[in-house]
C-alpha cells in the first residue's frame, strides 16, 4: 500500500477484514494484528493458518516488528492478557507527568488523553465536569489561556490520580439466552467471572403479530442471531 494516500488506512483495513473476520481469535487494526489462544499448540495452529492468509495474499510481516507466544502483550495503548486489559504504564505517565495546562488546546489535548482509557474510570463524565466547564463557549481561540480556581485544579489533579489507580478490566465470559413465549420476545444476559454468576440485563419486546422470521416452524423457538 502506498505510503501518503489519503484512504490508504482505510483501504488496508478493509482488506485485512475481508481476510481474517471469520476468525474470532484473531484482531487486527491496520497493521496490528492480535492473535489470542488458550493454548500453546492452539496458539501454533492460530499462526499458521494466519501466515497461510497472508502468505496466499501477497502481505509480508517484518519479523523484528513481531511478538510471538507471549502471555501478555501491549496492543493499541491497551496492555492485554489473560486476566483483562489494562492501560500501558507508558501512556499513563505520560498523563500522570502532563503539567497544568496553561491554554485552552493543552487542555483539550489532556483530556482527549484522559478520555482514551475513559472505561477505565469510574464516573469519568462526574469528575471531568469542572474541566469541560472550562471549555464551554470557546471555539476558534485556541490559545487563550486558562484561570485556573481551586475547584478546576483539584479536578485535575484527581483525574490524574484516578487514572493511577485504574484497574484490570477483565475478560467476562457473556452467556445470551433469547426465549419466545407467544407474541413475546426476550432475552436475559449473563456474565460469569471468577465464578461468580450474575444477570446484567434483561428485554422484552411485546408483538400484535410476531415476526415470522425470529421464530423456528413451532412458533416458540427463536433465532439469536436475529
């Protein structure tokens, strides 16, 4: 792919999809591509049917750029591995050493940093208020500069500090299971982590006429895929 296109990435990543998207193990982001496994000999038999693709398409991988078998890597600012994902020590203190902005682009430059790893932050929207106060109503000066009061100080000083304390997401194993009862269709969602089983959500929808095509020839049986 030629360097300097202005589609060129979105033009990879549409080819590298069309390759890889019927392999759940396998996650790619222009030219990252993430192989995850269980196991050792399932991980080899991932790479060779990954090598078998790229091979067969004419797309060479630069073998000083690769990380081969290992427990946990860094991928896309995300530090990942079997127990969760997290974000990479390098880009947290970069946000930890960010000094108090002193103009408005600083500080859409922070919290555009911040917001990045914005999952990992328990009621992130609650504690970046004062700062995205500052931020109302200007639009085209970029470089005016910032009255900081206590308030807007000590906002930012805590969002720093609660990124430093940011946990492992970890990998939640989701159990869908859709029910047909008459002119009903619902659906209970089950997360199970670490043994522990609980319901996270639930829907129901109420038809006049059920839709022929969610339901199998008994009329009570439906399809997940829909």
């Amino acid at each position: 792919m030629t360097f300097g296109l202005r589609n060129a990435a979105q033009s990879f990543q549409r080819i590298l999809d069309s390759l890889f998207r019927d392999l759940p193990y396998c996650f790619v982001y222009i030219d990252d591509i993430l192989i995850a496994s269980r196991k050792l000999d399932e991980h080899i038999s991932h790479l060779k049917e990954i090598f078998r693709r790229l091979d067969e398409n004419g797309l060479v991988l630069k073998i000083s750029k690769c990380i081969f078998a290992k427990p946990e890597v860094d991928f896309l600012g995300h530090h990942v591995s079997a127990s969760g994902i997290r974000p990479t020590s390098e880009r947290t203190q970069a946000i930890l050493d960010f000094n108090r902005p002193s103009t408005v682009k600083q500080l859409r430059k922070f919290l555009g940093m911040l917001n990045f790893y914005r999952r990992f932050l328990p009621n992130a929207a609650k504690h970046q208020t004062k700062l995205n106060d500052i931020l109302v109503g200007i639009k085209k000066n970029k470089n005016k500069s910032i009255d900081w009061d206590e308030d807007s100080i000590k906002a930012f000083e805590y969002c720093k500090e609660q990124l430093s304390e940011s946990t492992t997401l970890a990998h939640p194993w989701i159990n869908l299971q859709p029910q047909a009862l008459h002119h009903q269709l619902c659906h209970l969602v089950h997360i199970t982590y670490k043994n522990t089983y609980e319901q996270s959500s639930k829907f129901r929808v109420r038809f006049a006429e059920p839709p022929a095509q969610y339901f199998t020839g008994s009329g009570r049986a439906v399809h997940p895929s829909k």
